[in-house]
C-alpha cells in the first residue's frame, strides 16, 4: 500500500531523534513554535495504532487546551495520515478514528479535563501543555493512564512560569528515569527568512518564549517595553478625514474608552539588521490620541456620550473595538447589553449630540484573545526585536492610558497575570487598548505557508 503523503520525508534533528527515540513513559518538550515538536506527536500517536497490545482496543488522545484548537491541530492531519482502507470507523461527531486493528485515536479538548476520566488510556498528547489548568495532568490525565501504564507527552511553547515550567523542571532535573525533557530552538528547523520576520515583528521577551521556548519570567511592569521618553509624544495628529479607532472595556469606576488613530510614528524609522535608522523608510503605527476618563458613576451610554461630544464632527469612518463579554456590571444589566447600548448611542446619538450614523463599524470577536496574547500584541506594538516602535501616547490628550502602561505590574507569585487588585484604576484602559491591538495586530500566525513548512 502507497505511504500516504501526509507522511513526508523530515528532515534530521539530533534533538528530535532523541525525543523520537525516548524510553520514558513521560515527555516534556517545550520548543519553540512551528519547529515540529506537534508533527513528531501526531506520528508517535500514528506509529502506536499499529503496535500491537495484550487487549483489542489500544486507545490513544491528541489533546489540546479547547476543542476547536485540538479540532484544528489534529483532527484533519489524522485523517489524512491514516488511509480509509485502514479505517474500521470514522466520527466525526466524537472526533475519533478506529483502525482495523482495533486501535483508537480521539482528538479531545481539555477545556473539561474530566473529558480524558472514565476508560484506560495506552497513551497520548498534550498540546500547548501551558495554556491547560494546572491540575489537568495530575488530577486527569496520569490517573487515566495507570490501568495500561500508559505513556504521555506533554508538549507546547512555553507562557510563562506556570505549571508547565515546573513540569519541565521536574522532568529535566529530577532524575526519575519516568520522565525526559527536550528542547530546541525554533531557528533549529524553520527557513532563516521565517526567523528575520519573527525578530523584526515580536519584542524580545516574546521572542524568546514563541521561537526559543524560554520560560520567560515575565514579573514586574506588564508593559515594560513602554517608556516615557520614547512612546509618548506631542507630535501626534488627528486628521478628521481617517478612521478613527474607539477601544472599550467595561467598568463603573472608572468609565474609560481609548482613541487611536493609525498614522506615521513621529521620529521612528524602521532598522537594518545592525539596529541602524533608515530615514527613508519611516514608520506608521497606532498613535492614542485621546481618552474617556469617567472617575465615578459611570455607565456605558455616558461613556459614549463623551465620545460624542469630543469626536462627533469626526467626517471618516469609525470603527470600535474591546470587551466580548460586553461587561457585568452597570447599565447592562438594566438596559440590554453593553455592545447594543454602544451602537445605538454612537449610531443615533441623542438630543445633545448627533451619532455617526452607518459611518461607525464593530470588530468584536465572539471572545476575548488569551490575556497574554493581548498583553504580548501591545508590548511588541511597543517595541519589536529590532527596536522599532509602532505605539506612541499623546501624555497630554491620554494621560491616563500613559498611567496604565507605565503602571500596570504582574500578579506577585504568578507567571505573569495582570495584577487587577492592587491599584482597581489601573488596567482597564489598557485593556481597552489591547483588544484592538491584538485584534489587528496579533503577534503572529501560526499557519505558516506549506512551502515553508513541509519537510521543516
């Protein structure tokens, strides 16, 4: 029978082969992203159907953190490994494929750890380990895998130092022959054109977590990269013709909404590779050109109304983003939710002050991104790897965005979770901020083209 295509030649790791090749019933391989750590999983998984057990059903998991990321990352590359002729049955509905050997694969999300609870595992994937709940393994996975004596891998990039940095510690350190650890570098396998677009487009710190599976200690200032002197400038401008941006997170105390406009960054040009100004290529970017800064009693409509009355001769086109959940708290719970309140307030506008009318668009997403993404999209918006800054504040029109991004810290004792307690004026303009940002400027996509990819 013809080798599916799917099962293309790789090209040798020294590192790879040695994970390929491990005698330990557990693994830990933090990698950097898109180096083939998920590819070497989906064929260790693929290899085990065919071998053959003392009872008639082999069962293995490709898991991931939901299920329409382990949908994504697996379910079809499956598919496609295993030929239909080698197929008992195929459900799509439980995203399972049972082979005529009797062996099973289910492609599960662990959204709902006790999913993986209830029958004897031969063995599995966790994918993006770091993003699951930090009991998932202990309390789930490894009991589900005692009656078969089961193997796992526990794979992904890192973020942070949260439950996946002490796994990997255990397994690196410990010295119980039950659990390896590997690791390599994103720039071990990925073209060095991939690698020069990385650099230029994350900050440091991010950089090395996504392409170098470093676990970053990402304590202190949330927004480090963001300094005074070099992200906040007079020189920013307003032209009534552009889209105008209105960034919201919901709160009563404060009421906030932020304003951006995309245009040229004053002084910042972009850099070669030896971190030299080229000033003939200048640089575009979000500047914040203003803000809604309501102390106390605020609601969503005021907030709105604000916003009216500071941009209502504005001739472009706006367009708003923030919040998905549309809030908890205020005039939500009254009057509809905080989303319909903004659209019809900033499409009729009252009797005070007239709307925008069909010019206003909302880019809201059906969920928040991942707080670390969001935070990870507005530092690189800060400064990239190369130095170069596509975020800057007008500290007179926005002092209190400039407040929150010099001010906002990290949880203490956390692995790098935005401390919302200590100071409650911090953090949500910021927020605000962020949802734009890692909406329209995500720090990266993770479906690099196939050319790039095949064969890594």
């Amino acid at each position: 029978m013809k080798i599916p295509d799917r099962l293309y030649p790789l090209r040798y790791h020294p590192v790879q082969h040695a994970y390929e090749h491990s005698k330990a019933i557990y693994n830990v391989v933090p990698a950097g992203r898109r180096s083939g750590k998920t590819e070497k999983a989906k064929r260790k998984v693929f290899k085990h159907l065919w071998i053959p057990k003392p009872w008639p059903d082999p069962r293995y998991f490709c898991a991931a953190p939901t299920r329409d990321q382990a949908r994504q990352i697996y379910w079809d590359d499956l598919k496609r490994m295993i030929p239909e002729q080698l197929r008992a049955e195929t459900s799509e509905t439980y995203m399972m494929i049972r082979t005529i050997m009797g062996s099973e694969v289910f492609v599960i999300g662990m959204d709902k750890p006790q999913r993986i609870e209830g029958r004897p595992w031969d063995g599995g994937i966790l994918d993006e380990y770091a993003d699951m709940k930090a009991g998932a393994w202990g309390e789930n996975v490894q009991p589900a895998l005692a009656d078969r004596d089961g193997w796992c891998d526990l794979i992904g990039v890192p973020e942070g130092r949260n439950h996946y940095y002490d796994t990997y510690q255990y397994a690196r350190d410990s010295g119980d022959p039950d659990w390896a650890a590997f690791t390599w570098l994103s720039s071990d396998i990925l073209p060095a054109k991939v690698i020069e677009r990385a650099r230029r487009s994350l900050d440091e710190l991010v950089y090395q977590q996504e392409y170098e599976a470093s676990f970053v200690n990402f304590l202190g200032r949330i927004y480090y990269p963001f300094l005074h002197a070099t992200h906040c400038s007079s020189e920013l401008t307003y032209d009534s013709g552009k889209t105008l941006v209105f960034c919201f997170d919901f709160n009563v105390d404060p009421g906030i909404a932020a304003v951006c406009q995309e245009q040229r960054m004053p002084g910042q040009y972009e850099r070669n590779d030896e971190g030299v100004m080229l000033l003939n290529r200048p640089i575009y970017g979000t500047g914040v050109i203003g803000e809604v800064w309501i102390p106390q009693n605020s609601n969503t409509v005021a907030v709105c109304r604000r916003l009216l009355k500071d941009w209502g001769d504005h001739q472009g086109a706006v367009i708003c983003y923030g919040d998905a959940t549309g809030g908890s708290r205020g005039s939500a719970k009254v009057l509809g939710s905080d989303w319909d309140l903004i659209k019809d307030t900033l499409r009729n506008g009252d009797d005070e002050f007239r709307g925008f009318g069909d010019r206003v668009e909302f880019r809201v997403s059906s969920s928040n991104p991942a707080e670390r993404a969001r935070v990870n999209a507005v530092n690189t918006r800060c400064k990239n790897n190369a130095g170069e800054i596509r975020l800057m504040v007008d500290p007179k029109a926005a002092p209190h965005v400039v407040r929150d991004l010099e001010g906002v810290t990290a949880l203490p004792g956390g692995s790098g979770e935005i401390d919302k307690k200590s100071n409650r004026e911090l953090t949500h303009i910021s927020d605000a901020l962020g949802y734009y940002v890692a909406k329209e400027y995500p720090i990266y996509n993770n479906r690099l083209g196939q050319a790039e990819l095949q064969g890594y």
